[in-house]
C-alpha cells in the first residue's frame, strides 16, 4: 500500500515524485540523470524497425505513425510522442536540479565516444579507466525469417510469457536462431518531411532549455 511505500522510501532515502505522466517513481536524493537523445525523426524510425523485427507492427511506417498520433496521451503512441524531448525534460527540470541531469547527443557520442564517455564517467563521479574500448556493436537490424515464429511473436500472451517465464538470455537466443540480417529500410522522404514539421516546436523548446544549437537538420 501507499503508506507501506512512504515507510520505505524513508527508511532507504528515497524522494517520491511523479514525472512524465508516468505514475509514482523514487529515487536518491542525490540522484543524477542521464539523457541520451537522438534525432527525433530518426528515433522514430528506428523505434518503427524494432516493432517490426518483434511482429508488433506489420503496417508502413504511415501506418504507424498515423496510429501514434491517435493514440492516447499516455505514451501508448510512443513511436512519436518519445521523441518530444522538449516535453518531457520540462517536465523532470520541475523535480530536479539542472545540475543533476545531463543531455547527451547520439550523433555527437557517435562522433566522439570516448570524450563523450569520460564526460558522463566525470559527471557520475565515477573513475576514468585508462583505456576504453567500443569494438563490439549491438542492436543490428534483422527480421525473423520463420513465418511461424513471427506469428507467435506477434502474439501478446506469447510475449508475455516469454518475457516473465523464460530466462531474458534463453529468450533472446531463441529469437536470434529464427533471425536472419536483413537490408535496413530507408525512410521515405515524405514521412520525414512530416515529422520534421511535427517535431519542429519541440525542438525549439529542447534548444531553448540547453540554450543550444541541436545537431539535427530539422530546423528551418
């Protein structure tokens, strides 16, 4: 129950907050944010392959988007509606101090890793190993080529199931056996201009919270 929570969140330190729409987190009272953003447009995208390689989403990326857009408000359209970071970092700036949360930039991590890297350690007040190492790359695109699998993937009671009764290890072993590296789709262009139209105030807002240019092509 509620007052079970508060007794914990004292005995351990924890502050209380609702952020985001998402309901009650807590955290330390010293706690520090880390945010990785990415262009909006592409995030959305790529956030679009994932659902797709899972059997979650069989429609075009039109398709998906115009589902997002109807969604409700309570990120169950979140193809689209994670990507207004503008949004959502007003929203933690009402909890937390600016100093406790650092904005980081995918293409400018992809660009300087290690820099980047050493700047998030030093952040975090943690130490700097001597040497770092970014060989071993994860995520790649692929698409599950067995038709009977991908069903069952599309399934939510088989998600479910898999993702609370066999081991997150066995499970994704299983999927990557039945998974074959496929061509990454590109973006159609139309698609792209709509979003960067979409996201154009928001990243306005992003701009003016960091007091900073952002290294995307999205604005005018």
């Amino acid at each position: 129950g509620s007052g079970k929570s508060s007794l914990v969140s004292k005995i351990i330190g924890l502050k209380k907050r609702h952020v985001g729409g998402k309901g009650e987190i807590y955290y330390p009272h010293d706690a520090k944010i880390i945010l990785l953003l990415r262009n909006p447009v592409e995030r959305a995208f790529s956030h679009y392959l994932f659902t797709v390689s899972v059997g979650q989403e069989t429609g075009t990326f039109s398709d998906a988007i115009t589902k997002a857009l109807k969604a409700k408000p309570d990120f169950s359209g979140a193809i689209i509606e994670a990507g207004l970071y503008g949004q959502q970092i007003t929203k933690y700036l009402e909890f937390f101090e600016k100093e406790k949360i650092k904005i980081v930039f995918s293409e400018e991590f992809i660009k300087n890793t290690e820099s980047t890297v050493k700047e998030i350690l030093e952040f975090l007040e943690v130490d700097v190993p001597k040497t770092l190492s970014f060989t071993k790359i994860h995520h790649e695109y692929s698409i599950t080529g067995n038709k009977f699998i991908f069903f069952l993937m599309r399934n939510r009671m088989v998600r479910y199931a898999a993702k609370n009764f066999l081991p997150r290890e066995s499970a994704r072993k299983i999927k990557e056996s039945f998974d074959k590296k496929g061509v990454k789709p590109e973006l159609n262009e139309n698609d792209r201009q709509f979003l960067q139209e979409y996201y154009h105030d928001d990243v306005l807002c992003l701009e003016k919270i960091l007091n900073r240019k952002v290294p995307w092509k999205i604005l005018k």
